[in-house]
C-alpha cells in the first residue's frame, strides 16, 4: 500500500512580536497586522503600504539634524493653536501604516500607539537622497487622497534647505507658502509660524581625512 503524503506543518508564529515573521509570511500584509507580529523600534521605520511592509533606514544626519530642530520649533507654535506635534509617529490610513516625519493633531496622542490619519491637520516630510520620489510624490499624494488638510516638506539638496507647505484644495495640495534659506518662511494656517530654512542646518562635517588640528603642548 502506497503511503500518503504529509506536507510539513507551517512555521508558527512567534510568541513574541518579531522581525523574523517578515521572512516566511507572503500574504498581503496590513496596518494592524504589522502592529501585532513585528517589534516596536527606535532604529528603521516601519510602514505598511498596499500590503508591503516597508522598512526604511533612518537618514543622514542633515536630515535628522533639521527634523528634529523644526519638530521642536514647530511645536511650540502648534501647541499655541490647540494642537499636538509629534515626531515619526504611527499614523494609520485603512490598512496602510504610515511614519511621517511631522505628524500635527488635533486631539493629544497620549497613551496612544497609532492615531487614525482623520485626526492629523498636517503632515510633513523631510526629503531623503534616497527617497525623493516617495517624499516629494507619492506621499504627498497618498497623504492628499486620506484628506490630510495641510502637507508640509523640507528639501535639503545641495545644502540648501527649502520649505513649501501646501494645502488640500478639490483633492490636490496647492503651494501656499515657500521659502529658501536666506529668506523668511512664513505661514498663516494651520497655525502660524516662521523661520529662515537656513536656521536647521548646522555646520558640515570636515572631510574624513582631516587631520586633528589640535597639537601636543
């Protein structure tokens, strides 16, 4: 008599939240899903977009160095205006799972993981080298569709940082306010708040091999 044949049983899931997961699971992956099965992190981002988990390395440090000085500027103005800014928070559209870089509420997000994409007045992005299709095109329209009112982006290219802020207008976002580093931004709404773009970068670093300028007494 022939014997039957057994598949093997499938790989479990694991107990506790885990990256792993990413390597054997193929279905179509969703905000929530990402939620339960994969660790929360302070390192890369993790996104969740048409059923792709997106994992997203953090930026160079111009980036890291504007963000963090425009999230705390920006803040304070916002909070003066009743609302609440915070930084690469979990923000989620349907099954999408989005990290902006500048996420502004208008309810707090105390005790919260995630916040529903309907609550966010604004949501900003720092533009990444590797990254300008997705900062500068794709999110501001994947922002746009979800009815975000107001899309905020800094452009650090060439050193030369740029702010543009658009608001949600039959769909789309048109330009409202723009500035260049040397120059003023200034906006009116959701809040409103200026700086010169120049302001958020520090000093570059010297190159790599330079030597110690400091010399033995």
């Amino acid at each position: 008599m022939a014997q039957a044949a057994f598949a093997p049983d499938p790989e479990p899931e694991p107990a506790e939240p885990s990256f792993d997961v990413l390597r054997w699971r193929d279905e179509p992956w969703t905000a929530q899903l990402a939620l339960d099965l994969l660790p929360e992190t302070n390192g890369p981002k993790v996104e969740v977009l048409s059923g792709s988990v997106i994992v997203t390395p953090h930026a160079g440090y111009d980036h890291q160095d504007a963000e963090l000085d425009l999230a705390y500027l920006l803040k304070q103005a916002a909070r003066r205006a009743k609302l609440w800014l915070y930084l690469e928070a979990n923000v989620v559209s349907g099954d999408d799972l989005f990290i902006p870089d500048i996420v502004v509420l208008r309810v707090p997000g105390g005790g919260r993981t995630t916040m529903d994409i309907g609550h966010a007045v604004l949501l900003g992005e720092v533009v990444s080298p590797g990254n300008r299709r997705k900062d500068i095109i794709d999110r501001p329209r994947e922002y746009a569709e979800a009815g975000v009112p107001f899309f905020l982006r800094v452009d650090l290219r060439n050193r030369v940082p740029t702010i543009a802020l658009f608001e949600l207008v039959d769909g789309e976002y048109r330009p409202q306010a723009a500035a260049a580093a040397g120059t003023t931004f200034v906006m009116r709404n959701p809040f409103e708040f200026s700086i010169d773009p120049g302001d958020l970068l520090g000093e570059e670093a010297p190159p790599e091999d330079a030597k110690d300028s400091g010399g033995e007494g």
